[in-house]
C-alpha cells in the first residue's frame, strides 16, 4: 500500500472544515422560519450536493495534474475563450465577497469591544461605509506589496471557528442538564411546523442553502491521493454530506432551544448580522461564563473575515491573470506587476468595484439592513462560478473519449447529463430567484452588481483585441 495515500475517512473531514461552518447553520434557521429549514436541508443535500460532490470528483481524477482550477477544466474539455470566461467569473464572484468580508470583520470586531449589536448598529451608515471602505483599501495595499503571510492565519481561524461551530452544538445539548432553569425555546415539532410554505419568500432564499453546500471543488486536488479512488471517493463524499447533514440538523435543534421564529421574523435583519454572536453569548451565560465564548468567537471571526480579504483580493485575481492561455483576452494594462509582483491594476479594479459596494450601501438605513444585504448579495453572485463546475462537467462526459478518468460518478451516459444538467439549472435558478426582494435597494443591487461584472468580463476581450489591431 502507498504509504502517501490518505484514508477516505481523512478526506472526509479535510472536506467537511472547507465546506462547512457555523454561518451556514445560522442563515438556515434565520431565512426559512427556525427548524422548518430541516426539511429543504435533507432536499438540498439528496438532490444536490450529493451528485455536485461526486462530479467534483469525477473532474478532479480527470484532470489531476491540472492543480484542481474550474478555468483549467473548462480550458481542456473546450477552449481557451471559454476557460478565461470561467476564470472571470470566479474572480467576478469575489468582488462582493470582498465587500461582504471588509464589513463581517468590522462587525467581529465591535462584538469584542463593545459585547452587543446595538452598539455598531447604532453608529451612522455613512460614517460605518467609510471605516469598511478604508479597511478595504489597507488591504488593497498590504495584497499590492505581495504580502501574504496571512494564509497561516486564515487557516489557523478557519479551524478554531469549524471547532467553535462543533462545541456549539454539543454544548447546548448538554445546557439543559446543566442549567435546567436557562429559559429554552420549547420547540414544536408538529407537521405544520416542519414542512415549510413553498411561496415567494421560500424560492428567492434558495439561493442562501446553494451557497452554503457550494465549493467542494476546493478538494478536487485530492481525489487522486485517495486509497481506491474509485470506491474512496465516493465514500468520503458520502460521508462528508452525511456529516454535513447532521451538523445541520442538529445545529439547527441547538437554535431552536435558544431563538425563537417569531422573534427572529421580527428582527430579521438583526439576526442575520448578529445572530452567531448572540448565539455565543446566550451559550455562555447558560453556562455561567459571561460573554467569554462570544468574544473568542468574534476575534476568531475577526481575524478569520479580514485574512480571507487579503487572500480575496490576491488569489482569484492571481488564477484569472496567471493563466497564460486566457491572456490574450485581457487588456495589457491588468496584466501589469509591481516590483512586489503583484497585478496592481487588477488589484485598483478590485478597490473600485467592492469599493463602490460598500460606498453605495452609505445610503442604505442601519448597519444590519447592510450585513444582510451583502449575504443575500453573496448567496446571488458566489454560487454563479458553480455553474462552471457543472459545464466542465457535462464538456468531460461529451468528449469522454479523450479524458479517462480513474473514478467515474456514474457509468450510464444520460445519468450523468441528467445530473449535470439538473444541478446546473437548480444552480442558475437560484441565482435568479435570489434576486428577489421587497426593498427595491436591495432587488436593485441584487440586479445590478452580476449584469455589471457579466458586461464587464464581455467587454475586456474587445479591448484586447483592439489593442492587438492598434499594436499591429
């Protein structure tokens, strides 16, 4: 046996840390009324993640020297226009996520200091946009000066808060014995009360379960250091959504001792914003422990949203303009380096398309009304670079006759189409129906932000080209 090989069960949980986390429980229980979320996690995980995880893998034993990228999959079943199309939307992706994660770390951080929500909450919208506008630009310049030594950081916080979400959840099973008298949610368990209204507010917040289960393909790399890919992968992929599932289930039973529907419906923008920290708090005092959870989970958080920045602002921008076979459509002038050997054009269009994000929502009335904005702007745009996953997908089985993968999902020709093109048009769907809002602001910005990027990774081709001609 190869010694370098790793055990299913390994790749299972290397998985299950980079998919899974804490905010994906919580904007569960927030967007689908409390534990009726249950229902469409057992519907999301069967229909979806299941078959997208195990074609995750079918495509990294393909192309198992490719480094695991979306783009270089496109790239060797089509061509190279389409693989800088993938490339762009993966780094177009991040543009909001950027924003979202200047805010999230502030956030984090006034939960430390100050112990409450009301506090940043309080603070005027404009006066909080710009503070988040200049952590933006900081970063800007500490990712233009090739400084990353924040990837060790990133992945120190990634764990601590994976661990953090675990002991939530055992923790809180364990209050009631511990303090019978906490004041719980008495949780109804009747039919009504589990199976959701499948209306409007239901369909356009799909989009938020799409985004929680999406970016498997991170592990792509690893399909082939599997013991007996063939029968390893699928095991641990099977794993990983049995894991995945019951973190969600019972997750969302620990919210449900502790939030109540009503309240949350009520105060919903609150909740979205500040709703793990409260979470975190309300263990501690359970426990008698005062706010000493909440303040290790919001520094976790912290330190967590403001490394993910910097490598945000670096590595999508690096995969989109380090691949050689898509630079012949982009302009010139993006793929300029400093002396650091950073793209600083690229990183400036960076600073001014999250920028104008985060300067557009000045405008919007409290700082939880904008935290909820972006995490439904993030569940509209991020899942849309999924959409390649499925494509690439589909171009593999089309050309399988050039492509020998050692693990296959499925053997049959149409299974396999069906899934693909099943899970590209639920991924699509989503993204569309998410953004649907009542407040016009945000429908608008939902709108808005995606048709602009699209244009955008339209456009530069063009002007490559033009500048091709003009160079002649």
């Amino acid at each position: 046996m190869d010694s370098k090989k790793m055990k299913w069960s390994t790749l299972a949980f290397i998985a299950f840390s980079t998919v899974w986390g804490f905010g994906n429980v919580l904007n569960g229980f927030v967007y689908f009324n409390g534990i009726q979320v249950i229902f469409s996690w057992i519907l999301m995980f069967a229909l979806y993640f299941i078959p997208y995880a195990l074609m995750v893998g079918e495509l990294g034993s393909a192309f198992k020297t490719s480094g695991g990228g979306v783009s270089s999959w496109v790239l060797s079943t089509t061509g190279p226009k389409l693989a800088y199309y993938a490339g762009w939307t993966y780094w177009a992706c991040h543009v909001t996520y950027i924003a979202s994660k200047s805010s999230g770390g502030l956030k984090a951080l006034s939960w430390a200091v100050f112990r409450n929500g009301e506090k940043y909450d309080s603070f005027p919208t404009l006066a909080v946009q710009l503070v988040t506008f200049a952590i933006l630009i900081v970063f800007c310049y500490v990712a233009s000066r090739g400084l990353n030594p924040l990837k060790k950081l990133t992945t120190l916080a990634g764990t601590s808060m994976f661990v953090m979400s675990i002991l939530y959840i055992l923790m809180m099973f364990a209050a009631p014995a511990i303090n019978p008298h906490g004041g719980y949610v008495a949780m109804d368990f009747s039919m009504k009360n589990l199976v959701p209204q499948f209306d409007v507010k239901y369909f356009t917040s799909l989009s938020i379960l799409v985004f929680a289960v999406g970016g498997c393909e991170k592990i792509s790399p690893y399909v082939n250091k599997v013991e007996n890919p063939s029968k390893g992968f699928p095991r641990a992929m099977i794993t990983l959504a049995l894991m995945v599932v019951v973190c969600a289930i019972l997750g969302t039973f620990a919210m449900g001792m502790m939030f109540d529907p009503k309240d949350v419906n009520a105060n919903f923008n609150s909740y979205v914003s500040n709703g793990a920290y409260v979470a975190f708090q309300k263990l501690g005092n359970y426990y008698h422990m005062g706010d000493a959870l909440m303040v290790i989970y919001a520094l976790c958080n912290a330190i967590g949203q403001l490394a993910t920045l910097v490598l945000s602002i670096d590595a999508p921008l690096r995969i989109l303009l380090d691949n050689e076979d898509a630079r012949e459509f982009i302009p010139s002038k993006l793929l300029k380096k400093n002396d650091a050997g950073a793209y600083v054009n690229g990183i400036k269009m960076v600073a001014i398309l999250s920028g104008a994000i985060i300067l557009i929502q000045s405008f919007v009335p409290g700082a939880a009304a904008v935290l909820a904005q972006l995490n439904k702007l993030n569940s509209v745009c991020m899942p849309m670079r999924y959409l390649w996953v499925f494509f690439a997908y589909l171009a593999l089985r089309k050309a399988r006759d050039r492509f020998n993968p050692e693990y296959k999902f499925v053997k049959n020709q149409g299974v396999a189409y069906f899934f693909g093109g099943w899970c590209f048009l639920v991924t699509a769907a989503c993204c569309i129906l998410g953004m649907y809002d009542k407040d016009p602001f945000t429908f608008a910005l939902n709108v808005i932000t995606p048709v602009v990027l699209v244009l955008l990774g339209l456009i530069l081709p063009f002007i490559a080209k033009k500048e091709r001609e003009n160079n002649k």
